[in-house]
C-alpha cells in the first residue's frame, strides 16, 4: 500500500497480530484478527465514510475498467487491473 498513488480504503483480516502496527503506518481503517469477531467487523466497517445519498453510494461502489482488484495467491500478492481480467 505504501506505492500505490491511490490508497484504497483497507480493512486488514489476519491470524497474525505482528502486523498491525504496519498495517496503520499505510493508514489502514481497521485490523481484525481472526476468528473475526461480528462486532468488531460491524465497528470497523463503521469507520468507512458515509454517502451521502443512494445514487453516489451505487455510483461509488462500481468497479469500471481502470479499477483494480487486489489478488493473493499463496506468497505472492498484487493488484490486477479490471481491463486485464477475461474471466472469474
């Protein structure tokens, strides 16, 4: 998160604790270790900003072509652009 230009909003979910210190130096919204815990994922999705109406909360919520899309595969992680992706 620390070279993206375009910080997305994150909310980390581990079994390890060691990296929560990290995870808010890149200003993450929230750490959760699991087993998460309903309450305290319902306060930490609370922290994401409000919308102000139903049609920005949609229009904000849409993943377009130039969006990208973070992928974890086993040690390795990267972001994939949506223009890249043929199939799910």
């Amino acid at each position: 998160m620390e070279t993206l230009d375009n910080v997305p909003q994150v909310i980390f979910t581990t079994a390890y604790d060691e990296f929560a210190l990290k995870a808010f130096e890149v200003n993450a919204l929230d750490y959760l270790l699991k087993p998460i815990q309903p309450e305290r994922l319902k306060e930490g999705i609370a922290k994401l900003p409000e919308v102000k109406n139903e049609k920005e909360a949609v229009e904000s919520t849409q993943l377009t072509l130039n969006d990208q899309v973070f992928v974890k595969d086993g040690d390795k992680c990267w972001f994939v652009s949506l223009s890249n992706i043929r199939l799910f």
